[in-house]
C-alpha cells in the first residue's frame, strides 16, 4: 500500500474568502482531457454531498485507479483552508448493498483492484434500511487512507465533473445560441451548430460531448445556396443535403416540354452562383412536340419491351437515353428495368410498384433531341405466375426492444436473388440491417420503428417470376424507448393514483417511471399506509375517475394492479419535510399503450443544466385529479396546471436544508381556484423532445390550500438511490 504524508502547519486565525465550487474551480494544471475535481468549501451527510455534485452535473469522486487517488491527494495537498483537516468523502458505499461496494456512477469495487485501506478496514457494520448504521467511504486528511463509516455523518467532500468546453467548438462561420451560459457542457449534452446567412451547413447539427474535452464531430458551414427551387412543369434529378459554391443542379422537363434557355434539350441545370443565388433566374420548362403515342398491355409478372425511336423520328443522332415514367425519371422509381445502348427499355413488371403509365423516351447529348414517343402502358388482370407458386401463410415474429431478429426467407433451388420490403417501400440494407446469403433479414437491434409489415421477394431463374413471402413483425416497448414520449390520446399517460382495497377514493398519487415501479413520495407510503401495503393497487387509465360515476363498472382502458413491495428514503423526515420520496412495485408489469406510459426519469438537475432555458423562468406542468374527498369524487376528472419555478432564496430564505430537495413552485396563473394535485402527484417538463419527472408534489398551497407556494421533491437529487432499485430489474 502505497503511504501519503502531508506535513501540518499551524494557519492564522484568518480564513481566505471561498471560491465559488463549481463547476469551474477545477484542479491546479488540469491536463486537457482530465475530468475537473472540485474540492467542497462545507461538510455534507455522505447523501447531500452526492446529491450536491449530481445536481451541478457532477459525481462524488470516483476512485478506481492510483492516478485519481494522487490527483485526489494533490487537491486536498495545495488547499489552504484550515477546514481541510477533517475527513473527505469519496464517491464510494454500500448503502445499496449488503455484500459489496459500489461507486457513485453505480459500478461495483468487486471488479476494480485497485483499494487504499487503512489497516483493519474497511469495518463491518450492521446493515439495515436505516442509513445511519450504512457504510460509506472517506480519505483521511493526514494518511489519505480510506476508511468506511456511518453515511450520515458530515465531511466536505470531492466532485468530479465529466466535460466539454463549448470554447473548443471551432466552426467557421457557424454560431450557436448566445444563451448558453455555461461553457463547460456535461457528457451527454448536445449544441446546436447553425451558419451565418449565406453559408449552409454539411454534417449534423447536433454535436455531442462523447466524453471529457471530446465533442462527437465539428461540421462545417460552406459559402453556399439554399435548397434549389422548384419550376413548373419541371422535376430536379436528385436532391443533395447542402449545396456550395459551384454546385449545379439537373432538372428533366416534363413529357411535352423543352428547357427555355435551351430548346433543342429536355433538361436544364442551375448553379449555385458566388453570390449564394441560383443562376440562370430564367431557367424552366416550355412545350415540345410529341410524335406519338402508343398503346401497350403487358401481364403481371411479364416484361415488355419499348423501343426509343427518337432517333429515326427525328434523324438525329445522340449517344445517351434516359427514360420518365409519369414525368418522373425511372432511377427514381422501383420498377424493375434493364436499358441498352441503343436507348431500347426491357420492362418488367412487379408487385411492387404499379407498371401502368406513360413512358417517354429522351435523347441526350452535346445536342438533345426535342421530341419522343410516348408509351401509355396498361397491366391487365392476367398471371402469369399463377400456376407456378402457391399461397403462402404469413408468419408472424414477436421481438423486445433492443434483441436481435431474423426474418427467414425460405426458397427453392432456382433462384436468382432477394429483396426485402417493409410496408410496401424496399427496406435499406445496412451494418444494423443485414441481408444473409440464404434471403434470411437479420436486426441487430430491434427498434419501435422496425413493427410493421415485411415481404421478402425472390426473383426465380429463366422467368420474370418472383414470389413473395410475407412476416409481420411486432415490437414490445422497453422503458427507455418510450419514457416521455406524448401520446395523442391522454394527456399525462404516466399519471397514476394510489388506492386502498374497497375503498371510493385514491389516497395519493404517482408517477409510472417503469414497467412496474411507481414513483411517489414517501408520506403516502410511511405509518399507517406502509402497514396496510398489502391491500394497495395502482390504477392506470386515461381517467381512473370514470368508473365511480358509472356505477363501480370499470371503463375499457382502466388497468387496477396491486402492490407487493413499498420503498421510502432511508433518511425520510416528516417533521423536516425532507427526503420525501418513496416507491411501490407492482405485482406484474404493466403493458405499455397510448393510454399507460412511463415518464422519464433526469439523471441531472434539469433546472440547472437545460442551457439557453432559464433566461425566462423555467416553466413545468402539473397533473392530477385534484384534492380527493370521499364526499365529492363524481365527476371529477384529469386536470394540469403551468407552474413557474420559483427561486430557493424566495421560498427558502434561511433553510438551506432544502436547497438540492425541494423545488418550489407557484402556479403561472397566480389563482388557487382550482387543485391539480395532491401528495406525489408529479410535475414534468419537456426536454429534448421527452416528458421528464421534475418533481412529485410533498406539500404546499394545494394540498393544505394556505400559502403561496407548492413544495415538490427534487427527483433529480435522489437518481441514484432510485437507479439502484431498478438496476434489479
């Protein structure tokens, strides 16, 4: 074991000023690409000092290594606070766990090897729901050995922040909103990248912080034009992402017409000019004989063959052909096709797109010819294949989120090639999509996106027959995917009430947060409910409410579930109003629907690092069926409110207690005329395109209708005590 010695001198009576502890405060001579420890200015229990680095977007130091342990040292070294000599938390403890330690990011020392115990630790202590008899670790400040202890003692502590400086986004002519007033982004965030006028941008907007000091790419904003526009009578060839100085882009008239500034060609180009104006302005389409239409019928499954007679129509010569359907270019169609040199269109039929329509064929070179015959193809009723293949029964594949699928394509010997094809469009191949030598489709990863209708189709050898097979595939939600996502028919889908067997009246409320954990606070779930834990059920459904006023008869989507375990903080105060969060686990999983979501769940304070939000105040709703009496429940149905949050220092100008806890909340509207929640009913915000849980309501103007304000527990503050249940899962 390696041995710190730190001499001790005796400090004057006088104490320097602290300096503010996050997030910028990092240690001295901090290497590019090192996470930034923060050393604490004021002692904290082990659980408020982790709440404390979690909220400004950090962790309790993670020790797994020497390197950390002498950074560790280093910063506690160079400090000259008197205040240093008292132990230090480190992000390490088994509250969790009666068998093993785990870190704050919630990995477990059994996989590390690295340990700097003082001799006879670490000590066994009694473990129990209480965390004052719970172990967690700290650094002596004369040895640096850890030690463990009772988790509700009071030590100042180390944060360590994982990072990207937003000063190190260097696009050229691109900006990002000026709002962003913190330039130091944790993990996970996102900027959005946008160019000044005139420039376009090439590469993704979004660009995220991978890891510390590591931002995921840097795009690049190009002098360049604004999408091509559109002309009358016209069709653009292909459509890029961005266009540049220099870039052109290809249109083909329309069948009956010729490009203005050029009659003797059926197409026109554009360039995107230094000017960042498209040029000619006066480019388009005019009309253009036709020689002649001809008439074609062609049979399901068969092929026809049109001839571009353009040539001796017109006398002409060119070297390169290109044919429209329906105006638009065949490259663009899925039509199975093969075209010669002499400009002639082998046509084959399939189920895929319709065959029918008119076919024009142009010539195309240094001079184009203006004119062309035109094909008006009708597919009749016949088969050809009929009696070559017999009908198939379509399978049927069940998938959760996030498994691996194989869609199988069972064929004969004779056959010359696959394709697959999701709700009718071809269905792209790609290193998550794999297309097997057999015809079978293999997902890596199946997603929400990838339900729907599959159709393998093989094309047989020596015909223009192709066969089909058909797989409908369903996909099972998983929590992470569908966490906060709206739905279209209920308002707050994740909303849930808390009922007692054979009583007219839920007793509380929550939020679904999982499968089968409901979130909640801890009043309603300690004393005498947590006794009477055995006869509770949660209530799903868009309004739980509906079946008192119709006689007891629950409605359709109305889901009752009972209750088999109840979870409260350990260090849940009623008289403090602290820590007052709690769960209950449901007998079953519920199944996902558009009426029963789960809300996400923030890892950070979301009031804090939501950058260019807070400007305005920060706004949240709240939900609920209001403050239930048993006399005055008929009727009664899901409300919301805007709420508006509302500084600490207005609300809780001396109790600090409550700084990284409580939120506290007014309603926008100034009135109390109505109640949308009552005890653990939850207030959410939307974030990145998710519904996130802020908080659930503890106390305040609703429930007790005195004072001004709302009391919600931050769930932010308690992620990790929340994760550790749900990691079970």
């Amino acid at each position: 074991m390696k041995t710190y010695i730190l001499t001790l001198f005796v400090l004057s009576a006088s104490i320097r000023s602290v300096k503010s502890d996050f997030p910028s405060d990092c240690q001295p001579n901090r290497i590019k690409g090192e996470p930034c420890y923060v050393f604490s200015s004021f002692a904290a229990n082990f659980s408020d000092a982790e709440a404390h680095c979690r909220n400004n977007g950090g962790l309790l130091v993670i020790v797994k290594t020497e390197e950390v342990q002498e950074e560790i040292v280093k910063l506690i070294s160079s400090s000259n606070d008197y205040l240093i000599h008292s132990w230090v938390w480190i992000g390490i403890s088994n509250r969790n766990s009666e068998e093993d330690y785990i870190y704050s990011d919630g990995s477990k020392m059994a996989g590390v090897d690295y340990r700097n115990w003082a001799s006879g630790q670490p000590r066994d202590l009694y473990m129990s729901s209480d965390e004052s008899n719970q172990a967690c670790i700290f650094i002596s400040p004369y040895t640096f050995e850890w030690y463990n202890d009772r988790c509700t003692k009071e030590n100042r502590f180390i944060c360590q922040f994982l990072e990207c400086n937003i000063y190190d986004i260097t696009v050229k002519n691109g900006k990002y909103d000026e709002c962003h007033s913190n330039y130091l982004m944790p993990v996970g965030s996102t900027i959005l990248m946008q160019c000044q006028e005139g420039y376009i941008l090439k590469g993704k907007a979004d660009i995220k912080c991978e890891d510390v000091d590591k931002w995921s790419h840097m795009p690049e904003c190009l002098k360049g034009c604004s999408l091509p526009p559109s002309f009358p009578n016209a069709n653009l060839a292909a459509m890029k992402d961005h266009y540049v100085i220099g870039n052109t882009a290809l249109y083909a008239c329309e069948e009956g017409y010729v490009s203005k500034t050029n009659p003797e060609r059926s197409h026109f180009i554009i360039t995107c000019s230094s000017n960042s104006k498209w040029t000619p302005p006066e480019s388009g389409c005019a009309n253009v004989k036709i020689y002649s239409i001809k008439g074609v019928e062609v049979m399901t499954n068969d092929f026809v063959k049109l001839s571009c007679d353009v040539q001796k129509q017109s006398n002409k010569s060119s070297g390169l052909y290109t044919w429209l359907k329906d105006s638009i270019d065949l490259s663009n169609t899925q039509l199975e096709y093969n075209l010669d040199s002499t400009g002639d269109l082998i046509l084959y039929e399939n189920s895929t797109e319709n065959i029918s329509g008119l076919y024009t064929c142009f010539a195309i070179g240094k001079i184009l010819i203006p004119g062309a015959t035109v094909y008006d193809v009708k597919r009749t009723g016949d088969n050809r294949c009929d009696d070559i293949f017999s009908s198939n029964k379509e399978t049927h594949y069940i998938y959760k989120e996030g498994a691996a699928a194989l869609l199988q394509c069972p064929h004969p010997s004779s056959y010359s090639g696959f394709h697959w094809f999701k709700d009718g469009e071809f269905y792209p191949l790609n290193d998550e999509h794999v297309l097997y030598p057999d015809g079978s489709l293999y997902i890596r990863h199946v997603k929400f996106s990838d339900q729907g209708t599959y159709t393998c189709m093989m094309t047989l050898k020596d015909t223009f027959c192709t066969k089909n097979i058909t797989a409908e595939v369903k996909v099972i939600t998983t929590t992470g995917s569908i966490c906060g996502k709206p739905s279209t028919s209920t308002l707050h889908p994740w909303t849930v009430s808390l009922w007692w067997k054979d009583e007219i009246a839920p007793f509380c409320y929550g939020a679904l947060i999982y499968e089968n954990w409901v979130l909640t606070t801890a009043q309603c779930l300690s004393g005498l409910y947590r006794k009477r834990k055995l006869n509770i059920f949660v209530r799903f459904g868009s309004d739980p409410m509906k079946d008192i006023s119709s006689g007891g008869n629950l409605v359709n989507d109305i889901i009752d579930i009972p209750v088999i375990t109840v979870k409260i903080h350990p260090l849940y105060s009623k008289k403090m109003s602290v820590n007052d969060v709690g769960f209950v686990k449901l007998k079953e999983p519920v199944q996902f629907s558009s009426t029963i979501r789960p809300i996400c769940v923030p890892e950070i304070d979301i009031t804090a690092k939501i950058p260019c939000v807070e400007k305005p105040p920060l706004t949240g709703l709240a939900s609920g069926w209001g403050k239930l009496e048993r006399n005055n429940i008929e009727g009664i149905t899901l409300k919301e409110e805007n709420m508006t949050l509302i500084p600490h220092g207005v609300c809780f100008p001396t109790e600090t207690h409550y700084m990284d806890k409580v939120l506290c909340f007014k309603k926008t509207n100034g009135t109390l005329e109505t109640f949308a929640g009552d005890h653990g009913s939850p207030l959410e915000v939307l974030w990145n395109d998710r519904v996130y849980l802020l908080g659930v309501l503890s106390w305040g103007s609703r429930i007790s209708q005195l004072g001004e304000y709302d009391y919600y527990t931050k769930v932010s503050s308690y992620f990790p005590w929340i994760s550790s249940f749900l990691e079970e899962e």
